[in-house]
C-alpha cells in the first residue's frame, strides 16, 4: 500500500485529502506545518508527498528545497493555490514532479498520484539500451541517471532527467506535448498547466551554451519539441 504524505495546515482540507486517499488505498499521514513534514518525511520515507506551500513557518518551496539538498529523491505533488507561471516554474526547478492548483477535483489529484508512482516504481523499463547518449558537449549516462556538460556534472531532477531520455530516444524526431506529457508524467489528454514547457526550459539553461537560443533542444512549430545532436 504507497504510503503517502500530505502537507496540508488547513485542517478540514488535510481531513478531506486524508479520507479520499484512504478510499482509493492510499496509507495516508497527514503534517500540519514545514518543520514537521522534513520530520515525517525523513523518519517514515513516504512513497510520495501532497505538499502545499503557503504553511507556517518553514514555506513549502522551503521543504521541497531541503529535501532534494538532502538527496531524497520522494516523488513531490505540489497542490497549491498559488498558480501563477513563476510560482509553477519555481516549483519544478526545486524538483517537483507535478503541480496542481486549487480549488482541484479529488479524481484528478488522485490520478497525478497514480501516474507520479507508476512512473517511480518503472525504472527499469526506459526503453534504453545503457549507451552513453552524446549531444554537443553533453554526455547523459541512462544507467546511472546522470549527465555532463564539458566534462562537468549537471544536476538534474528525476522528471529533467526523464524528459531529457524521451526527447534523446526519438533520435531527433518531433514530439508533442502531449506525448511527452504521457510518457514522462502519465498524463492522458489536454492538461492546462505549461509542464512540459517550464521543465524545458529548465534543460535549455542547464545543458544549452545559450538558453535563449538553443541548438540542441529545439522547439517544432505547433508541435512540440525535438533533440538535435
């Protein structure tokens, strides 16, 4: 049973998000601020964390932030009602791996629950062979999940780390948002959030010499994107 963790200091709104889950499965904990969801988080290792951001005391980013400072590398759910692009973008740069506005559906959430666990429970099934895979100056490493850049470790997030594959199996055939969106987070049909655009953006700046004109990851009009090698 994934055992989940939601940050949530609105107590009927944790309550409500604590019973849905349970419904649908879920081993759900619940802590009400930042300092005690870094407690829970490192003492109980959940499977994956429903986190809001405007808690008290210790925000949100905040959490996220030293979580990954730590190496922990527990699948994210930011639910937050702040949804401005910024904030969006922010989020995934901290390594989130999927962020839905409130108000939201329950079903929804649950399915970005269900879709973020497959996706981290997989990891063998990437459709790689092992290769070092080699785009200008940059080296990525499937097995080991990692990339270089002039010889120069790259940090990357699970889900820049998994984009970047994706675009890299294509062997630098187009792909559209939308199937990018399905093979790297699960998601069926149109989604209203910029996912894929904020998360390449973030791989232009970390592997591109020049983000603002980029000769490696490229955009297709009205398709999506493409990896030129």
């Amino acid at each position: 049973m994934p055992r989940i963790l939601v940050v949530e200091d609105n107590e009927n709104l944790a309550f409500g998000l604590q019973r849905s889950l349970e419904v649908e499965g879920f081993d759900v904990e619940v802590a009400p601020d930042g300092e005690d969801a870094l407690r829970q988080a490192r003492q109980s290792d959940p499977d994956l964390l429903v986190l809001d951001l405007m808690l008290p005391g210790k925000g949100g980013f905040d959490v996220l932030s030293e979580l990954r400072d730590e190496g922990r590398d527990t699948p994210v759910l930011v639910l937050s009602a702040r949804g401005e692009e910024m904030d969006k973008l922010l989020g995934f740069r901290l390594g989130a791996d999927d962020y839905v506005t409130k108000p939201f559906r329950i079903m929804e959430v649950v399915a970005r629950i269900r879709a973020i666990l497959r996706r981290a429970n997989g990891p063998g099934d990437n459709g790689s062979s092992g290769a070092v895979e080699r785009f200008g100056d940059v080296e990525v490493d499937p097995e080991a999940r990692t990339a270089t850049k002039d010889g120069q470790p790259v940090s990357l997030t699970p889900k820049e780390f998994d984009l970047l594959m994706a675009l890299l199996r294509r062997d630098g055939a187009a792909a559209s948002r939308l199937d990018l969106l399905e093979e790297v987070w699960g998601h069926k049909g149109a989604v209203v959030t910029r996912t894929v655009d904020t998360h390449v953006a973030e791989l232009r700046r970390k592997l591109e010499d020049e983000s603002s004109q980029p000769t490696h990851i490229l955009t297709v009009s009205k398709v999506g994107y493409r990896l030129a090698r």
